[in-house]
C-alpha cells in the first residue's frame, strides 16, 4: 500500500534531517531553524511542501519556514517526531559556538540585530491584538456618542473607567514584557530583566517627581514639567516609563553581559541567591541615571525626525511609508517602525500621537485587496488549495489586521502580485498626503475593526477603500498568475478533479456530447497503469527530489528512460494539464485514475528547449499517443535528471497506489496497480 508523508515528516526531510538541526524554535508564523549546514536545502523543495507558505533563508546557516497560523501545531508535530527524540543534540554552548564559526561578515548582525528585534515583539502580538480591539469598540462607541473618552477621569463612568484600564494595561506595561522576552532572546533570566524594568513603573519611583529635593523645569515645547531627581548627590532625569520600548532594549543588552559575567564568577551553589542580587544593584541604577534617559532621547529623537517630515513633506511621507512595507516585512525590518510608532505614543514631542499607522494602513489594504483578487480568481479557477488560504488569509487580514498570511501564503509566491500592490500602497498613501495625513493616539492593527480610531476617520477610510480597490481591480483584470503557473500549481494541487470537469464539458461541445466524465470508482477495482515510458521503473521513495519521493504529491512510482525519450499515454483519458514548457501532464483516465506525469526533475527551467509537445489542454487521449519527444541530450547538457514521477494525484480515493515492480520496463508494459 501506498504511504504518504506528513508535512512535518516532509519539512523535517527537507532541511537535512534532524542530524542537521542544531535548534528549532518557532515564532508567530515561522519555524526557525538553525543548521548545521543549511547549503543542502533546496529553496523550491520546500515551497513545495503542502502547508509551507514559503521559506526565508538567513545568513549564519540560519532557515525558516513560513507555515502561517499553524506553525505552532506543526512545530510540535516535528518535535515529537521519533527522528527529533533520537537525535543527539549539541549543547547550548555548543549550538552557540557553532553559529559564531560559520556567521560570514556583517550580514549576520545584521540578521541577529533584527531577530532580537522580532523576538523580543513577536510574543506580544496576539495581546497588542486584544488590546486594540477594546479601542476600536471604544472608538466604534464614540464615534456613536454613546460614550466620551477623552473627558477627565472625574468624569467618565466607572464602567469606562475600567474599560480604560484593561487595554492600558497591556501598553503601559509594555517596557516590562519587552524586557521579559528580550531577556528571553539573549538566554538570561527573563525575570531579572522583566524586574529591573518594573522598577521604574513602582509607585515609589514616580513618587519622586514630588519629593522636595526634586527639582522641575518648565518645558513650554513640550508643555510639560521636566523634572530631575538628586540620588547620592547625583541628578537623575526622572521620565514616564509606562509604554516605552527602546529602554529595555538597551537595558537587557547590557544587562545580558553583566549577568553572563556573574554567572561566571559568582559561585555556583550561591547563583540563584546573589546573580540576580548584583544583577539588580547594578543594572536598576544604571538603567534609571543613563539607559533609561538615552532610551527615551533616541526614541524622541527618531520621532521628532520623522514627525518633522511628516509635517514638510507628508505627501511623500505617506507615499513612502506603505510602499517600502511590502519589502520591510519579509526581511524582519519592520520591526522598527513598530517600535518608533509605540515610542511615538508615549512622547510628549509627537503630541503623544503616532503618524506611521495610517500609511502603514494604505498598504496593508492595498495587500488585502491582491488577496481578495486571488480569492475571486482561485474560485473561478475551482483551485480548492488557494481559496483555503486566500479565504483564512482574507479574514486574518479585514479582521485582524494581519499580513503575514497574505504575504508569505500567497504574494511572495507569484511575482506579479507585487507591481500591481504597489500601485494600490502608491494611492492609498496618496490619498492621505493630499489629505494632510492621517494620526492614531494609540497602538493598533490596521484592519476594517479599527478604523473608527484614525483621524480624521473620513479620509483613513477613502484612503484604504481606494488602496484595497486598486490592487483587487488590477489583479481581478490582470491575474496573479500566468498561464503555465496557473496549470501548473492545479497539477502540484492534485485538483485534477475540477480541471476535468470543465474539459468534459468543452468535449461535449466539441464531440457533439460525447462522455468524457470519470465513472464511479468501484470498491476493491484493480487497475493496471501503463508506464509512459521505457527505461528503468524505480520505487516512488527512490526517486531524487524529496517531494516527490515523500509522496506529498501522491503515491506513484518513478521511470529513469534509456535511449529515446518519447512520453506516451498510458491510458484513454483526457489532458487536464499540458505545459508550455512541455516538461508536465495531467491526465484523467476514463478509468477515474487522475495521473501527473513531470518529465525529468526541474526541467521546467529549460522553458520549453528540447521538448516537442504533441498535446494541449483538452485533448482526448488513445493509450500510447505520444504525449511529448525530448531531446535527451539538451536535458542532460544542462544537468538535469531525466528521472520521470509518474503521481496518481487522487491517491487518496484509493486503498493502495503499488509498483507492479521494479526494474526494466517498456513504454505501454504495467508500472502501477491501483485498487480502489
């Protein structure tokens, strides 16, 4: 009986083995691996795996694996794969040592800077979610006037009041979680970061705006109190902490190398005691008189700039702004954006007001839109696959105001989607530069449920209707796909099914009704497959290309030709899929057997050279038409093997897909046994 292998089995294949892995993790969307060696993964393989979104490799042998909201699922499936149990792993310092050897200039800081970034967020992200989903209700209820949130606190209701604090809470304390998770990233103790930070949340700590011995100036710029505190006759710049960012980044940095110092020298039998001790009585003081001020000037500083250009040139602001999202998104580089915009609310320069998260709207509309456009084309295309994940992708993003699944599931896949995004990010962005830009007073996600929160509200809504119509019309007109794309992910798809349907309806045209729909399949029917082709038959699992031989695409067996290479049918069918390029058909067989016959591996690169298609789309099948001739020394001139998958695409509507046997066999002789 034909096995099939699972996704984790298949993505644990893919990068090596889990000899080759040296750590797994995983974020929100993404496995991470590191590897031993990550020149042995094959990009395109692993796009090819069903349920990867895409794969991102990084500097350092660093890899990783776009999987979506799933990730979470399919990271403990291939942890507790009995190859990842038994694998002997290295130790920690091991793994750390391993990846300082093989990181190649500064590529790999580069790498490592912006991880750091994302790791220390990505675990805020479904909180940042919830938060900003209480503001959009509140923001809905105003807009209503059913409620007033910017009245005194003596004056609102105490149900605000509390509505208030469960969404403040996640922000204001956002310098603590930051630390937590920071902390986390550099392998210390999350809890020492996470204190030290808290420290200058407590009560006692504000309290000292007030003491007597505090001194305040008058700031008519900011029009506020900036007030200094004298410790130890040392002066201490005393600033709001609630909601910070760039503070604990810059502390843990530093709190990592003073605590890696005292694991060292501090005795092991006393470590848990006096590591966090010292810890505490060096980094609280120095993160309150110099971390704590430097944090909150570069994050004033890079907000004023921005704020500036906004302010003298927001045309160009808002433009630029959603048309580099597109591109800082997969890299990780978006990360400080985020972070300017959260240092943006908690600062009295910006008027505590973030100007980034309305252009950052124009392009994650104008993303949505190419997804709605995908959802509209793989409908029409009866491309089950595709419309599973532009649908989830579609209501992650109006929703939930999440790109990712967009991005990685679909727009990074097929390169046209991108120009004809662009120009949505482009008018979007336009819009609300000639509108003179468009402010938030709070951190949120850019979807449909939260619109109510931009001002002015008019102009956000004009500007992202306008960003997701101009991608949905271009992709809707223009598609995201070409032609032989088109045919060939319906193949990889194994949707075999819908593709015959409309071919036996064209027939019926064309044949004046003749039949050409698949009988019913009967319970233990055995049918025999021709070979396509005479050379040697080898066991699916022996053929050289890990997705095929997984068997992901479906049971089968593989042909490795000898002396001319003419591709025949095996059976009376129909022709679902014919490349262009000649090196891939799709074949429903009058015996409800959907076959994939992919000639040689990656010979789709040759485009066509060496290949004389004798079949198109539609056609009708005798058993031992020649499909296609190859010319067997182009293909091998430019290095590519002739071994030839022949796949039963709906293997799944069968209880077993088996090589009659293996060895020499001749075009039209038994390759497979198939019994329903």
């Amino acid at each position: 009986m034909a096995t099939t292998t699972s996704t984790p089995e298949a993505i644990l294949a893919a990068v090596g083995g889990a000899e080759n892995i040296t750590h797994l993790t995983h974020c929100a969307t993404r496995l991470r691996f590191e590897l031993r060696d990550a020149s042995v993964v094959d990009k395109a393989t692993v796009e090819a795996i069903p349920g990867v979104l895409g794969a991102v490799p990084q500097a350092g042998d660093r890899y990783q694996i776009v999987i979506g909201g799933a990730v979470a699922s399919v990271y403990e499936q291939i942890s507790n794969l009995p190859e990842m149990k038994n694998a002997a792993h290295p130790s920690d310092a091991d793994v750390k040592a391993a990846a300082r050897a093989k990181a190649r200039g500064k590529n790999a800081w580069v790498d490592a800077f912006f991880e750091y970034l994302s790791d220390s967020f990505r675990p805020l992200l479904p909180v940042l979610l919830g938060a900003s989903l209480i503001i959009a209700g509140e923001a809905i209820c105003e807009a209503f006037e059913l409620i007033d949130t910017h009245a005194e606190a003596a004056d609102k209701p105490a149900t605000l009041l509390f509505v208030d604090a469960m969404f403040r809470s996640v922000f204001y304390f956002l310098p603590l979680m930051v630390a937590y998770n920071a902390s986390n990233k550099l392998k210390i103790d999350p809890w020492v970061g996470a204190s030290i930070m808290t420290a200058l949340l407590t009560p006692e700590f504000l309290e000292l705006t007030n003491h007597p011995s505090t001194t305040c100036i008058h700031n008519e710029t900011l029009n506020k109190d900036l007030c200094t505190a004298h410790i130890m006759g040392l002066p201490m710049q005393l600033n709001e902490y609630g909601g910070q960012v760039f503070v604990p980044l810059l502390m843990v940095v530093v709190l990592a190398g003073v605590y890696k110092l005292l694991v060292k020298i501090v005795p092991d039998n006393v470590q848990m005691v006096f590591v966090p001790f010292l810890s505490f009585c060096i980094m609280m003081p120095v993160t309150a008189f110099i971390i704590g001020p430097i944090g909150i000037w570069v994050g004033t500083g890079l907000g004023t700039g921005l704020f500036w250009l906004n302010a003298h040139a927001p045309i160009v602001f808002a433009i630029v702004i959603p048309m580099v999202y597109p591109f800082l998104v997969p890299l990780g580089l978006h990360w400080p954006l985020n972070a300017l915009m959260l240092a943006n609310i908690a600062s009295e320069a910006t008027g505590k007001t973030d100007f980034i998260q309305g252009p950052m709207g124009a392009w994650n509309f104008a993303c949505f839109g190419a997804t709605a456009a995908v959802l509209v084309w793989s409908v029409r295309d009866r491309d089950k696959e595709m419309r599973q994940t532009a649908t989830g992708a579609l209501f992650a993003g109006l929703l939930g105001g999440i790109s990712e699944p967009s991005l990685y599931g679909i727009h990074l896949r097929f390169k046209r989607i991108y120009p004809f995004m662009l120009v949505g990010c482009f008018v979007g962005g336009l819009i609300e530069g000639i509108g003179g830009g468009v402010k938030t007073g709070t951190f949120v996600f850019t979807s449909l449920l939260t619109i109510p929160v931009f001002n002015p509200m008019f102009l956000y809504a004009v500007a992202v209707v306008a960003a997701f119509a101009t991608s949905f019309t271009l992709i809707l007109f223009f598609n995201y796909r070409t032609k032989e794309e088109r045919a060939e992910a319906l193949a990889a798809a194994g949707v075999a099914e819908a593709s015959a349907e409309e071919t036996a309806a064209d027939l019926a045209l064309e044949q004046g009704g003749a039949q050409a729909t698949a009988p019913a399949l009967v319970p233990g029917t055995v049918t025999e497959i021709a070979s396509p082709l005479t050379g040697s038959a080898m066991a699916l699992d022996a053929v050289p290309d890990p997705v095929f031989a997984s068997g992901a695409m479906g049971g089968g067996a593989g042909v490795d030709p000898s002396g001319d290479v003419v591709v025949t049918a095996p059976a009376d069918g129909t022709v679902v899929v014919a490349m262009g390029s000649g090196h891939a058909y799709g074949l429903s067989l009058d015996s409800g057997v959907e076959i994939l016959i992919h000639v040689g591996l990656d010979t789709v690169n040759l485009e066509g050279k060496g290949f004389d298609v004798k079949v198109a789309k539609g056609d009708r099948v005798r058993a031992g038409d020649v499909l296609v001739r190859v010319d067997r020394s182009v293909v091998e001139a430019a290095g590519y093997s002739l071994v030839t998958p022949v796949i039963v695409t709906n293997t799944a509507k069968f209880s077993s897909v088996e090589l009659v046997a293996p060895g020499s066999v001749a075009s039209g002789a038994p390759l497979l046994r198939v019994t329903a």
